[in-house]
C-alpha cells in the first residue's frame, strides 16, 4: 500500500528552520518562524506559568481522563476572557467551549464540526470563505476535513492596504449555509487589521447576510490589549445568532508545546446551542476524544487568581509593547540606511507579521548573500528583530533594494 503513495511538498517554514540552523553565519538572523522571542532570541516561559505550573505539580492528584470536553474551569475563565464576562450571549447561555489540542485543534474540530452541520442544508455542500491571505495551514486543514475553501479579497500588497470595499462586496455575495473566516487580531500573516468601524460594518453585513462566522483568535493580547483585540468576537457574539470561535494559548500564555485551545459555539437559544454542541462533542470524541490537560491547568490557575492574572497581563504587556518596538525599530534604520521606498506600514500594522514586500528573488538574495531567512512570501516575524541584529537586517534590505 505504502508503495503507491508521492511525497507530499515540505513545509516552507520547517525547511527553513533546517537552513537557518545549519548556516554558521554569526550573524544570520531568522524571521520565518512565529513564535515569540525576547532581546536575546530566547523564547522564555513567563514566570506567572512557572508559578502556575509548580502549583500544578503540588496539587494534582491524578492523571485520570477530564471528558471530551475538557476542564469546566478552564473553558469558562477562556470564554469569559475572549467574550469579556457581562457579553449578552454569555447572559443569554448561548455559549458552549470544549477544551482543544491548541489553535489547530480548535480549527480542526471546527472544520469537522462544519462539515456534519452542512450536511442538512439546502445545498449539502460545507463551503468556507478565508481572506486572502491567510495562514498557510487554514485551507489544507479545511480541505482536510472535507470541507471547501473559497478567498476573498483581503490584503492588497502593492499598497500595503487592506481591501476593504472588495472584501465587503465578496461577502456580499455569501450565501446563509457558508462560513466566512475572519481573524480576530493582529492578521496572520499580513499583519493587516480591521479598524472597529470597519468591524462594525463586517458585524452588520453578516447579520444581513446570515452566513455563519468563524473567527479565529490566536493573538489575543499581542495586537492593543486583551479587551482591545477582542472587539470584533464580542461585538459578533452579542450580534449574530449563529457563531464559531477558535482560541489559542499558544502565544499569548507562552504555551507552544503544550497544545492547548479552545473551541466556542453561539447558537440562537439555549435549546439550539446545546443540540449543536451533542453534535460538536461527537466531532470531538470521533478526532481525539479526550483533551489534554496540563496546559489548560496551567491557565485556569492564572485566570483564576487575580494575582496570576495581573502577573500575566504585565508579562504579556511587555511581549507586545517589545513587538510595536521592533515594527518601528526597523522603519526608522530603514529610513536611516537610506532607503527611500516608504515602509511605514508596517509600524502601522499589529502582531507578530507583516509582509516586507520584497519579491522571491530578493528573499533569496537576502538569505544567501547576508544570511537572513524568510518565507518566498516575504512574510517576516517580527520578533525575529532586535537591537542586535536590526542594522544588519537594513543594511541588507537596503543593498537588495
């Protein structure tokens, strides 16, 4: 059986953590990969989760299965904070959360959840709408599960805009039985947010249109601020009666490896939200039945203590604020290399990406000539820079340019 199978293409950012850590270049410098790092290029586990998880270890009693549906504690303290805690569909009990194997985990009980729920529509067909861009692993991860993926304008890369009135006219178009993705904060991997009123216009569209919405929110915290970044999922939750939420800890917790997520569902009423989440825990127990557990422990312990919690909140203050930094760190050594192209935008944009808008051959250039990585997309990761290695990076920018 195995002999009639072709290799399937290796993931870009993966090769390109492979070059990056065999050049010997000193002063090579890595802007692929998504995660957050610190001045020092480390990637620190904030003190608040030591605290919590040396809790953890004290007081666990056990290892036994949590259920399908994860720890109570945990999915109410992570709705509460996405949703915010006087949200109407929080008050209404319109809202259910399973605990999940991280951000893709969420996104993939979703997809399967979204397939089961399309099959008794008038068209039978479980279609999907995502921007264009979006993150690499959002359309084979859809696909995956059966599901079928449309785009719609988004990011427009000579003007390093945001395609607003085409966005609004594609979805206009989008019928009550799809699903539209939208990214809750800080774009993956354009960097390119809605303002609230252009949230407010997307809000109203789909109530108009009665299509169903999934957001994905894996940056909460990293964009303006917990409550800040959340404005478009509250808005939508109190708005809409049909919803899709997918959470990560990944980032924002300085949880990577410990895979733990979030998957939300807003129904009409309380009757038909509970019918779809029979539904969502059959997806759940048919992928990997049980969620892990360690992870989730660790952020109910600091969502739940105020203590923790304020810990958190001023360590995660620190990883955005050193995020903004960087977006205008490196505009200003451009200007100050003499480049004359306007990159701006990019200290205008959120999160940890933002296209450079350099071509392929560039990127190449960039990585073989002064041993700086990035994506053929020119998608860099802004925590990549830093004081150390951010003249360098311009001083590279400036001679490909």
């Amino acid at each position: 059986m195995f002999d009639t199978l072709t290799a399937m293409p290796a993931d870009p950012i993966l090769g390109l953590m492979n070059k990056y850590r065999e050049d010997p270049r000193a002063n090579k410098v890595d802007l692929g990969v998504g995660v957050y790092k610190d001045e020092l290029g480390h990637t620190p586990i904030l003190t608040c989760v030591k605290k919590a998880e040396q809790y953890r270890i004290d007081t666990e009693e056990t290892k036994v299965y949590i259920g399908p549906t994860g720890s109570a504690d945990f999915n109410t303290l992570l709705s509460q904070l996405a949703f915010g805690n006087d949200n109407p569909a929080l008050l209404a009990n319109r809202v259910r959360t399973v605990s999940t194997p991280g951000g893709t985990g969420s996104l993939r009980v979703a997809a399967d959840f979204i397939k089961r729920a399309s099959s008794s529509t008038k068209s039978g067909e479980a279609v999907i709408w995502v921007s264009d861009p979006t993150w690499a692993n959002h359309t084979g991860l859809f696909e995956a599960a059966g599901v079928t993926v449309k785009t719609y304008p988004y990011y427009d890369y000579d003007t390093k805009s945001l395609k607003f009135d085409e966005m609004k006219a594609a979805l206009s178009n989008v019928g009550p039985d799809d699903v539209v993705l939208l990214h809750a904060c800080c774009h993956n991997p354009s960097g390119m947010d809605l303002t609230k009123e252009q949230w407010d216009q997307i809000i109203d569209l789909t109530k108009e249109q009665g299509f169903t919405p999934l957001i994905d929110m894996a940056y909460q915290g990293f964009g303006d601020g917990v409550d800040e970044d959340a404005y478009g999922v509250r808005k939508m939750a109190a708005t809409v009666n049909n919803m899709i939420l997918c959470s990560s800890c990944s980032k924002n917790f300085g949880l990577y490896r410990e895979r733990i997520g979030a998957c939300s569902i807003i129904g009409k009423d309380t009757a038909s939200v509970n019918i779809a989440f029979s539904v969502l825990l059959y997806v759940v127990r048919c992928i990997y039945s049980m969620p892990p557990a360690h992870g989730a422990a660790i952020v109910e312990t600091i969502l739940g203590s105020q203590e923790l919690k304020q810990e958190w909140l001023d360590e995660l203050t620190v990883m955005r604020d050193r995020i903004n930094g960087n977006r205008a760190m490196l505009v200003n050594k451009l200007k100050e290399k003499g480049v004359t192209d306007n990159f701006d935008f990019i200290a205008q944009q959120k999160g940890m990406f933002s296209f450079l808008g350099v071509n392929p051959q560039q990127v190449a250039q960039l990585q073989q000539d002064y041993g700086i990585y990035m994506v053929d997309s020119s998608r860099i990761s802004i925590a990549g820079i830093g004081t150390g290695n951010v003249d360098h990076l311009a001083e590279s920018i400036a001679k490909i340019l």
